[in-house]
C-alpha cells in the first residue's frame, strides 16, 4: 500500500529483507506491461466541456484509467503543476490511484528554459551553469530542484541534459546542454545529478547516445549524424561518467546514428528501409548501453509523440519496438485526453502484450524491466512493500511544500548562480557598467513583452536605477520603425535584448514559428539597425545575448559596426503573471548598471565567426573579457 512521501524520510519501523524475483513472479502479464508504460496526462476533456485543458485535478476518469492499467508511472507537464498546493495534492492523488506499487511521477525540471514548476526555483539552465565552471553550484542547483520535487511527491527529474551541444545549428538542445566540451559537460552533469539524488529524488541523464550535433529537432523530424564511431567517443564521455558514478536513468535519443547501428525497418510513410532511431535501435540500446558501457539502471524512451517516432515508425508500433530494443519504459505511448479516446492507451497496451505473447519481446526481458523499475522505486522509497511506515499527513506536507518551493533561500542562491554565469564578450571604451542618475533615460528593446517587464521590474528594484526613467518596446516580428528610432533619440542609455535562434517547438510552448527559422526576418535584423542606429548616435549601448551565445557574432563580428558591449545571459526568460520566471535578465541588469561588480562568466561553447560555416573561432571555449 501506498504511503504518501515517504522518499523524504519519513519512514518508522524496520525495512524487511523483500523477494523481488520471487515478486515479479508472482505478477500478471498485464501488472507487467503496466509497469513498462508511463503515459502522460497533460490536458482531459470531460464530458460536458467543449474541449481538452491542462489535468490539475484528480477525477474518476483518470483514476480508473491508471487503476484499469496498473500503470508504473505518470509523466507530468506544466499544465499539470501550476501552483504548489494544487500539485502537491494532484501527486497524492496520483499515488492514491495506484495502491498496490506505487507511480514514478516524473517531470522536465532541469533549470532554465526547461521547467515545469510554475512556483519553483528556475535557476540559469545548463549553460548558464556550465559558464560559471563551478561543479558545487551545479550540485546545489541539482539538490534545490530534487527538493522541490520531492516534496510536491514528485520523485523522478528527468535531467540533467548530458549532451555535448557543439553544433551552433543544433535546434533542440542549445543552452540546455552545459557546453560543447565532454569533460566540462561530463563533470557538470555528474555533480548535478548528485544534487538531485542528495534530495532523495532519482536523476535520468538524456539524450543518450547523444544529440549535441543534429541539426534536425527531433519533435519535428528524424535527425541523423553520420559520424564515426571515433567521433562519437566525444557523445559518449559524459554518459560514460554518469554511468560510473551511478546514474539512475538514462533516456534514449529518437537520432539515427549509423557508426552504432545501420539497422532499418520499413517506415509508414511510404514502406521506404529506414535506419532505427537509437530509441527503437537493439544494437545502441542493448550492445552498446548495457553490454560495453555497463549500464544496470533505468532506461526510458524520449516521449513517443515526437514526430521521428510517430511519423516514421507509428506510435503503437513503437510502443513494442523501443521495449523489444531495450527500452524499460516506453514514455508517453498513445495518449487518452478523454474517456472517448481511452482506447488510444489500450491499443498501445494490448500491442505490447501480443508482442510478449508472440516473443517479439522476450519475456525474460520484461521480467529483468520490471525488477529494474521496482528496484529503483525501493531504492527512492517509492515504494516499500512489506514496510511499515508513518506517514506524514497531506495537510503537512502542503504546508512543508509552500515552505520549500520557490522559497527565499532557493531565490538568493539562484540569483547567486545567476550572477556567477553573466558571461561578458566586450566592453569597449568603457560602456559598461552604465553611468546613470535620475536624470537619465534608458531605452530597453526586446524580442517578447515578458522580457521588457523584466527589466522594468529589475530597474526598478535595483537601487542605482530605482529613480531612472525607463522607455522601450518589444520588436517581435516587427521591422526598425520610426517608433524605436525615437526612442532610441530619447534615450540616454540604449539596452537590446536578442534571440537569434533556430526555433525549437519544444522549449517554445510548443509553438513552431517559421519566422524565427528566417536569419534574415526580425529576429537579427531589427535589433542590429536598432544597435546601429543608437552607435550612430553615440548612445552607450549593449547587448544581451538571450539564448544560445553563437548570436554574439552577429553583433560582435561587424567590422566597424559591432557593438561596443555584449553580455552573455544563457536564458530568455523573462516576467509573468506577477512571476519573475527566469534570473538571467535581472542578473545582466545588475552587471549592466554596476550593482555586480564582475562577470565572471566564461563561455562553456565556441562562438564563430560569419561566413565560415562554423570554421574560424571568433571567441573561443572559456573565453571572457572580464
């Protein structure tokens, strides 16, 4: 039975020596295959509305739904944890719904661009992270996060993002990897999972082998690198490392890589031999994880929805195929967003217990699954069988929660961390720190309104801008109007915000925007004309670099045109609903108007030159002009 949180601690009595094989045994086909499957619930329609929203509230549907199957976990998004107790409540709710093994809830809550946690601590992100160099800020990021989590009831962080991120062009990862060096990325994943495990919460590393170098986003496409088996070593530095240092999980790659394994199936586009995606792959995901890199823990699937998978392979097919390669928990198989479409889940269900039937997956294998996935959920305290435990009532533990999430002691450090990661490229003449009073005007330009509340939340609290008039736009989609240009001649200081970035629909609210995909539409060329325009006025000016570092040199590679000032942030996020969802802004701001003395950032990437095709090094790994 179920006892609500006792992976925080909270167990009374003796642990009793448990027969897990003998467990196994003794359990149904059908409790085994549920175990191997972790739907998500991110939007339900009930029956008398118009349509799906975000899943906040337990109901009877969904209850039966995971009773019905037995499923071995939930994967939650931020439709489902918009506030504290709410989610606190759902996660009780969720476990309650499974009293026999309890769920694995688990979540994307890696810091930065990637979280799921409207009240949580945000932090910088990966590359945030890996520009401060510090291994103990890494590990106390991981452990803040793990016990925000934890004591929501959530038990599973699907992170840290272990990628090497060394193509400028990668869609997907960019500043969720920690850099484009396997030893800074591997030292910095290892102690951030560490952190994560310190707080009792399990660690999954992704996206293995490797998805630093695509330039293809998998929700969107089927990527493919074709390097050698050599190159690849580079991937596999940081998962090797993990693994040594006892990762719980891994999370697969939906990447086609040849060098591991040319293996194909006919596609459902056109019957067309396609090579299997590392997810769906036997030789990547048994030969090579398991047989030589010696990996004994978890392994999941990146979601199943996302179009290399779906569109290539079909989503039930895949369902059977990523356990028959390897895979113990098909993540995300067809969803159920209402009771008319529960059978989605039970097709997915019933295929993989043919495959088992008809020894397309071993079932020797599935046991091995199975026990793997018990194992871990004893090993956190998920689930203690033949325990007896005291458990904490729910009234206290919303109560621990509120005190515990987003907390002012997660905020100072997080500002620490942030502060830590500013990254400054150049200061000519002495631009920064502005030199402001009262009587100046500084005009703020940035690609999304949240960004521009941003700093005028951050302006106005820091003392030496408090009393510092503020004028500004946001340019999104937007060309350079006569509407900024008075601006910018009104202004005493100029601040301009850039997001030039390959467009990523899963870290953008799930929006794909062709014009952000357009180098030469309004996300590069409005905010040089505007940084031309105030040079030319003679107007102290600088950049803030958003997201991915490689927009520098746009600014910075301009001859006679380049800007004078650029700071490095790692993180667009900016102010909403009366949240300050992101600490890079404010962070930069405090380096821009002298508040931080320094910027102690290095870059954790290479930054390069126009034109080269990524050739010629304009600013190097680990540089600063500090």
């Amino acid at each position: 039975m179920w006892k609500p949180f006792c992976a925080l601690g909270l167990l009374a009595g003796l642990v009793r020596a448990f027969d897990l094989d003998g467990y196994v045994a003794n359990m149904t086909l059908e409790e085994k295959v549920g175990q191997v499957l972790v739907p998500d619930f991110r939007n339900w329609q009930n029956a008398t509305a118009s349509g799906a929203t975000g899943f906040t509230v337990m109901n009877d549907e969904v209850a039966g739904i995971i009773k019905k199957f037995k499923f071995g976990g939930v994967i939650l998004f931020a439709e489902n944890v918009v506030e504290t107790e709410q989610t606190t409540r759902l996660m009780a709710d969720f476990q309650a719904a499974s009293p026999n093994i309890p769920l694995i809830l688990c979540i994307d809550q890696e810091g930065g661009i990637v979280r799921r946690l409207a009240t949580g601590t945000n932090f910088p992100g990966n590359m945030g992270l890996g520009a401060t160099r510090s291994t103990s800020m890494a590990q106390g990021v991981g452990k803040v996060i793990g016990e925000e989590l934890g004591v929501l009831g959530i038990n599973i962080n699907l992170a840290p993002v272990s990628d090497v991120n060394y193509n400028p062009a990668n869609p997907v990862i960019g500043v969720r990897s920690f850099g484009s060096d396997q030893h800074l990325v591997a030292d910095m994943a290892v102690a951030y999972k560490n952190g994560v495990q310190e707080a009792g919460v399990a660690s999954c590393a992704k996206h293995f082998p490797g998805h630093g170098d695509t330039n293809t986003d998998s929700h969107t496409g089927l990527p493919l690198i074709n390097h050698t088996v050599a190159q690849h070593q580079k991937d596999l530095y940081p998962f090797r490392q993990l693994i040594a240092n006892n990762i719980d999980m891994i999370m697969t790659a939906h990447i086609q890589i040849p060098a591991f394994s040319n293996d194909t199936a006919p596609n459902i586009i056109d019957g067309t031999p396609t090579i299997l995606p590392a997810t769906l792959s036997r030789k990547i995901l048994t030969s090579l994880l398991r047989e030589q890199l010696g990996f004994k823990g978890v392994t999941i699937t990146d979601a199943l929805d996302m179009a290399a998978i779906q569109e290539f392979f079909g989503w039930q097919n895949a369902t059977w195929m990523c356990l028959a390669a390897g895979a113990d928990i098909a993540l995300m198989p067809p969803r159920a967003t209402s009771m008319s479409t529960v059978s989605n889940l039970e097709n997915a269900f019933n295929t993989v217990l043919e495959a088992v039937n008809d020894g397309r997956i071993n079932i020797t294998e599935l046991d091995q699954k199975v026990k793997r996935i018990l194992n871990l959920k004893m090993t956190y305290k998920i689930w203690q069988p033949d325990t007896q435990v005291t458990p904490i009532s729910l009234d206290k533990q919303i109560k621990k929660a509120l005190n515990t999430v987003g907390n002012k002691e997660h905020r100072r450090f997080e500002a620490k961390v942030a502060d830590a990661a500013v990254t400054l490229l150049r200061n000519n003449h002495q631009t920064l720190p502005f030199k402001v009073d009262k009587r100046s005007t500084v005009a703020a330009f940035t690609p999304f309104s949240y960004q521009l509340d941003a700093v005028n939340v951050s302006m106005s609290s820091m003392r030496s801008t408090k009393y510092v008039k503020l004028i500004g736009t946001y340019f999104y989609q937007q060309n350079f109007t006569s509407a900024m240009k008075t601006l910018v001649d009104q202004a005493t200081h100029v601040i301009i915000g850039s997001y030039i970035v390959v467009q990523d629909a899963a870290v953008n609210g799930g929006v794909l925007d062709p014009s952000l995909n357009d180098a030469s539409h309004w996300d590069s060329v409005t905010p040089f004309k505007i940084m031309e325009y105030a040079r030319a006025q003679s107007k102290p000016t600088v950049i803030m670099s958003l997201r991915n570092p490689y927009d520098a040199s746009s600014y910075l590679d301009a001859g006679n045109q380049s800007a004078d000032a650029l700071v490095v942030l790692y993180d667009y996020l900016g102010y909403k609903s009366g949240i300050m969802q992101g600490p890079m802004i404010p962070a930069g701001l405090r380096y821009i108007f002298g508040e931080l003395k320094q910027a102690n950032g290095k870059l954790p990437v290479d930054v390069y030159k126009l034109g080269t095709n990524n050739t010629q090094i304009l600013f190097p790994f680990g540089y600063s002009a500090q």
